[in-house]
C-alpha cells in the first residue's frame, strides 16, 4: 500500500483474523515488512498472538520452534493454505468494501504526484510511511526529552518520517558529502561512526544538517520548521531523484504539520 492510512493495517489484521477456514491465519511482523501467516489450527493454538502493534514474532520462530505442535506443520498444511487463498482474498475484499474497487497499481506517476502535489490546507494528513526515526510534533521539547511520549494534550506522533536510504542519497549524492562511512550494518564501524555518521554542516543548510544519522535524535523549534520546510524546497528545486524526492516531500509535510500547529519537531531515534 501507498501512504495508507494509520489506520488501515489494524482494518487489515482484524478482516484476516476474522476469516473461518481450514486453516488459521493471522498478521505477523512491523508495520513495514509484514507477511500473512497461515497455521493449522491445532497448531495456531501454540503461537503467541503478537499483533502489529507489539513486538513481532520471526517468521522462523513462528513455523519453526521449539513447540512439538509447530513442527507438524508440513507440505500437506501448505496445500491446504494455497487452496484456501481465493476464498481468503474475496473474504477481505469483502471486509474492506474492495469488490468495486479499481485495481491502484503503484508506479514513479503516483510517486510524483503524491511529492509534487499541494499540500491541502488545514487538514492534518498522517500516514503510514516509517522513516529512520520516530516522528513528534510536540509542545514542550524540555518535557519530551525528560520523558519521551505524549507530555501534553497538544503533543502527537506522525507515522511517516525520511527513512534511512533517503537520507543518504539527500547528503552524500545530491548535497554532495563525502561518503567515508561504511553501511549501518558494517562490523568493521565504531559506535563513534555510527552516531556521528554526519559530523559536519553541509553550507546552506543548516535545518538539514541537525538530521545527522539514524541514530541522532534532531528537534525543531515552532519557528525553526519554516526555515527546514524552505531548504525542503530548495534542494527539491534542484533534484530530480526520486528516492530524495520522497525524503524531502515527508520532512516538508512535517514542517508544515508543525507550522500550521504550532507544535515542535522532535524526530527521536529509535
């Protein structure tokens, strides 16, 4: 799904669950890899039920675990999944209204929309798009980092945010840092490097500088989000790649959230 609503995998996970077939089948995993499960009931009974709001479960633990009941699921088992699949797909279209529904085939034409459109006025727009840090707009930045969380009525958290991949390719191909780093994954990468991955001001940008790495918190007063909504634009107006693009269209969304609201930006690291 493109920029769902918040909402619509809680829809999604409770319109599987609610099917009654042969076999039991259930979502398992985060919000941004997640994967349809199928287990024989006598077997489903063993497996904890973590839903996508909680701490998800392998896949491998999940069909390969220590339980005795869970070894027995098999290539007889998979049959019958596979058999069960259209009548589980007509049961969600028919859950979710989507039996009418024109086919949304994603492609680079609905990508460019979505980033180039207006931002409609007056109405907050979230959705579910992760990005490398968890996304607040919140009241008193003091209160926050004391406890992160909702400290106050006005506080909220956006689903979407510039994800890691991004975020790379805004600063080391378009704004043109020296990429000296290894990947976040490297064994051979100190905790140094890793919190530090951008350990200087890229010139002319000072509101993009703060977003240093996945692993750096980056607050924005109330004031300062037009500034970083301003640089958005301007390094869009000089880009065409499409991946930066679609970083830049999140953080401007967020600056603008912030603005119309009169909240602060608080992107935590998770």
């Amino acid at each position: 799904m493109f920029r769902p609503h918040p909402s619509a995998y809680r829809k999604i996970e409770q319109a599987t669950s609610s099917f009654k077939g042969r076999c039991f089948w259930a979502i398992y995993g985060e919000k941004k890899y997640t994967c349809i499960s199928a287990l024989p009931h006598e077997a489903a009974a063993y497996v904890p039920l973590r839903t996508l709001d909680e701490v998800p479960i392998d896949s491998a633990d999940l069909l390969h675990g220590a339980n005795d009941q869970r070894r027995r699921v098999g290539p007889e088992s998979a049959d019958i999944a596979i058999a069960e699949i259209p009548a589980l797909c007509q049961h969600l279209e028919g859950r979710l209204g989507l039996r009418e529904a024109e086919p949304q085939v994603f492609g680079l034409e609905m990508l460019r929309r979505a980033i180039e459109g207006e931002l409609p006025e007056g109405v907050l727009e979230d959705f579910l798009e992760p990005g490398m840090h968890t996304t607040w707009l919140v009241n008193e930045i003091s209160a926050f980092e004391q406890k992160p969380g909702r400290t106050s009525e006005r506080d909220l958290m956006l689903h979407y945010g510039i994800a890691y991949e991004e975020w790379r390719a805004l600063f080391f191909d378009v704004l043109g840092i020296p990429n000296t780093s290894a990947a976040p994954d490297s064994e051979t990468k100190t905790e140094k490097e890793l919190i530090l991955e951008l350990d200087q001001q890229v010139p002319g940008y000072p509101m993009l500088s703060r977003i240093k790495g996945y692993l750096c918190d980056a607050v924005y007063s109330a004031e300062e989000a037009r500034e970083l909504q301003q640089e958005c634009l301007d390094v869009r107006s000089a880009t065409s790649d499409l991946l930066v693009l679609r970083g830049l269209d999140k953080l401007r969304r967020i600056s603008r959230e912030a603005q119309r609201l009169r909240l602060n930006i608080y992107l935590m690291a998770d």
